[in-house]
C-alpha cells in the first residue's frame, strides 16, 4: 500500500473540469466535500486559513470517504495551470554522454556542467504555453529530430516552496543543439514543448529520488522505443536545483521545474507526426501527448487582454498602455469596461460616466473638467476635456474670485 496522495483533475463526460485526492486506486472529488474548492491554489489557500497541511488534509478526505468514483485515462487534464515553467539539464550522466557525443562543437561543457557546483538551468516556457495529458506536444518545422525527455517535475506554489511532483515532457529539437550549444533556446522553448501531469502527488508523501520513469513510444500501433530510469540516478538534490533557480530571480506563483532526463533514445530515434508518447512515473501515473507538427491550424495563440493602468483608486480614467479598438473588453480591478472609442497608446479611457463641468481624476488629482459628456469606455482628451495644468488663465481667475 502506498503513503502517496495526488491532486488531480479530469473531464467530465458532461464537459465540466473537477478536481480530486487520489491514493491507491481511490479517488474522491474534493468538491463532494468543499463545494468552492475548484483548483489547486484553492485547496492550498483553504488549508492554511485551517492551518493544516495539505497532505494532512487530503488523508483525512481519503481515510473518511466511503465511496471513491473511477476516472477513465482518457479524461485527465493538465492537474495545475502553472505561472512558468523552467527546466535543468545534464543531472544524470547518461544525459552527460549523450549530449556529449551529439554535439561536436561542445567539447567537454556538459562534462563541466555534471561536475560543476552550479547546474544548468533554462526557462522553458510560460503557463500558458504549458500541456496536459491528451493533448498536442509540437514538432518544429525547421527541424528534423525530436525526441520526447521524460521527466520528474517539481511544483513550486506561490511562495516558492516545493508543493509537490508532477510528471513531464521536456520536447526537444536534438538536431538543432547539435549543430551549435548556443541555440539551446530555439531547442527547448516552442510552441506546446511541455507538458506535465496526470497528477500532483504531494511533497512529504513520497520520496522524489525514488521514483521510476518510463518513457513509451508508439507509431501506428507499434512500440518504436521504450526506455527506463530511476531518479535515484540524479546526481543532483531536488532541494539544490530549487534553490538555483531562486537566487536570482523571483518565482512565479505555481512554477514548475523540470529536473532533468535519464533516458535519451538513440541517435536513429527521432518522433514523427501522430507518434503517442506515454511517460510513466510512479506514484503520478502516466502523461501522454501526441506529437503533432506546428501549424496555423492549432498554433494561434489568443491575444492577451489589452493593458491599462489606473494610477490612482481615485482616478475616473486610466491610461492605456496599448492601442485600444472601439469594441474591445478591458478589465480595471473590480470593473470590465467596453471601449467605445480608438483610443492610442497613452491616452485615457473614462471609467465611469462624467458630466458636463465634472473633474477629470489622474494620480488621485483634478487634470481639467469635462466640456462635453463622457460615457464610461470612451476616449477622454482634448475634444471633451478642458485642461487646468499649466493654465494660466485659470490662476488668473482664482485670483479675481479671491479680490
């Protein structure tokens, strides 16, 4: 019997998302027991306004439920929406040799890096950017080797301490690190060349360095490589690598951290499109993605929400820090605005309705009056605003009221 406890979430044949403890063969919807807890940032928040651990917690729903629900492998998402997603390289020596013998022009660097004080660390790729199970991982266009790198993943909450492990697929374009180490970047950081989960199994219940990996994959029904490892193999800490990661710069909330890969297929190997990888790791489960190669089809990426600041609680209009359309939804604080106007990049948007005669409010001060109405979401300047800074005329007045 395992100690291990997962968080992990699923699709509902009703299209709906829920969220579950899972240990052993068990699992039990959190929202069967707290209603409102929906995410992983929920249940961690929920647990320390009761001041008690998570692991705590999710034992005490599993010891005391009496029923437990099954979930089909085909249903599970990505168990966390993460901020980033950062990766190490070069932490088992298999890893070490291959990398080696790859890439002529590397010399002896990766040999320096196994050996060295500090690891190598990159970033991957933002939340957004990031997988779950069942879904497309990509293959690049301008490249012709892929390989998928399983991978023991380590979350990181919002404070920046380790939550818990997640499995992971470090995709990487092997022919182009092979042709120069400097574009180790364009290697790694890709459209959908990450993805993590089916679960989290949380830190405190189970021993990270002693876990195995598996690595499957399959083409038109037939296994063309398998691959195992174990990550009692890691030359490095779990603990040192997070602690690299942190010197010098501040974690995201909910950042992921790829610890490196022991299997590395070999150099006949390379995915092709519509290839089904499985990577197993126990105590997690396993993820699987479908290579799929990058196209307009599936690669757009939504636009994010237009940007604009209110400088002050105070303020009636807020700046925007791009070029907003007549049409567009933005979002300040509390309220969600229709722009009713074009509005250039640093003009002002209103954020409520202003008469005739009314101040106009920028960093908590009076900037002018309005001359015209203005209605919430339009373009407030010149045409409708009359300015009172660096107005002589208006000093000029005061004093006349003043005698």
């Amino acid at each position: 019997m395992s100690d291990a406890i997962r968080l992990l979430r699923w699709k509902t044949d009703e299209g709906g998302m829920r969220l579950g403890v899972g240990g052993d063969e068990r699992i039990v919807p959190i929202d069967s027991v707290v209603p409102s807890l929906t995410s992983v940032p929920d249940v961690q928040r929920y647990c320390r306004t009761q001041g008690v651990p998570v692991a705590d917690w999710a034992r005490n729903i599993l010891d005391r439920a009496t029923e437990s629900i099954e979930v089909r492998p085909d249903q599970y998402r990505i168990p966390l929406e993460l901020g980033e997603l950062w990766a190490c390289g070069v932490t088992y020596e298999l890893s070490r040799d291959a990398r080696e013998a790859e890439t002529a022009s590397a010399q002896t660097i990766y040999a320096k890096v196994y050996h060295a004080e500090r690891p190598e660390l990159f970033f991957k790729a933002p939340g957004s950017r990031v997988v779950g199970p069942e879904d497309f991982v990509g293959l690049r266009r301008d490249a012709t080797w892929h390989v998928p790198e399983p991978e023991m993943t380590v979350i990181l909450d919002e404070c920046g301490d380790i939550f818990g492990f997640t499995a992971g697929n470090d995709m990487t374009a092997r022919d182009l690190e092979v042709e120069n180490p400097l574009y180790l970047p364009q290697t790694k950081t890709y459209h959908h060349s990450g993805s993590i989960g089916p679960s989290i199994v949380l830190a405190g219940t189970v021993d990270p360095h002693a876990l195995t990996i598996a690595l499957d994959v399959r083409r038109r029904d037939q296994c063309v490589f398998h691959g195992t490892t174990s990550t009692d193999r890691m030359r490095r800490r779990i603990e040192e690598l997070v602690r690299y990661l942190k010197v010098a710069w501040p974690v995201a909330p909910w950042t992921g951290l790829m610890t490196g890969t022991g299997i590395v297929p070999p150099e006949e190997f390379a995915l092709e499109d519509g290839d089904d990888i499985a990577i197993t790791v126990s105590e997690i489960g396993t993820l699987r993605n479908t290579a799929r190669t990058i196209d307009a089809s599936w690669a757009h990426v939504p636009e994010g929400p237009p940007r604009v600041l209110r400088i002050d609680a105070r303020d009636n209009v807020a700046v925007a820090l791009g070029a907003l359309e007549s049409g567009r939804g933005i979002v300040v604080g509390t309220l969600t605005i229709t722009v009713r106007d074009p509005i250039p990049f640093g003009h002002k948007v209103a954020l409520a309705n202003i008469s005739v005669g009314d101040p106009i409010i920028k960093y908590g001060e009076c900037i002018g009056v309005a001359t015209q109405p203005i209605t919430i979401g339009q373009h407030v300047h010149t045409q409708n605003v009359e300015s009172q800074r660096g107005r002589g005329d208006w000093a000029d007045a005061k004093r006349g009221q003043n005698q």
